[in-house]
C-alpha cells in the first residue's frame, strides 16, 4: 500500500475526530436526546454495514476486524439506546405515592 492514500485517511480521520468534538460540545442540553436517537440510527447502518464487510473479507484477521467492528457498534447502539431511555424518564412525571382514587 502507498503512503499517500494512509495519510489521506488517517488526515480524513484526524479531521472527523476534531469536528465531531467541536459540534458535540456546542449543542445545547434541549438537543442532547434528539441528537442520540440519530446516532443510534447511524450505528444501527454500522452494524449493517460491518456485517456485510464480515461477509465479504477473507483472511482470519480481517474477520476478527469485521467481528470486532461489529461488537463495538452493538455495545454503541445498546449504550446509546440506554442513555436515551434514562433521558427521556428524567422528563416523566413522578408518582406521588399516595392513594389513588
């Protein structure tokens, strides 16, 4: 492999990390939720998508990578479906725990 398209990657990699930060740290807290369940829908497609690549590689350390990719997007939407889930309870209203009529 050349070492101009690595350092393509790794610079389209480097970039996405500080952009990624630098949109998640101004949302406001109102959007956080929101924010989360379509994240949730873009690990879900990573999850298709590692799927597919584990299908499709050759090679016993491509699979461990593919089966790698695709536990690590499971534990994303599991976690990210948990946090959604303790979010939107926050916004519940509480019982008063007296009797009810």
């Amino acid at each position: 492999m050349e070492l101009a398209p690595l350092l393509l990657l790794l610079f389209a990699f480097t970039l996405a990390i500080f952009l990624g930060f630098e949109l998640i740290s101004k949302v406001p807290s109102q959007l956080h939720t929101p924010l989360m369940s379509g994240s949730n829908a873009i690990s879900g497609i990573t999850i298709v998508g590692a799927l597919l690549a584990l299908n499709t590689m050759e090679g016993p350390a491509a699979k461990w990578l593919g089966f790698a990719a695709v536990v690590f997007a499971s534990i994303n939407v599991v976690g990210g479906y948990m946090v959604t889930d303790r979010m939107l309870a926050m916004f519940k209203k509480k019982d008063k725990g007296g009797p009810r009529p």
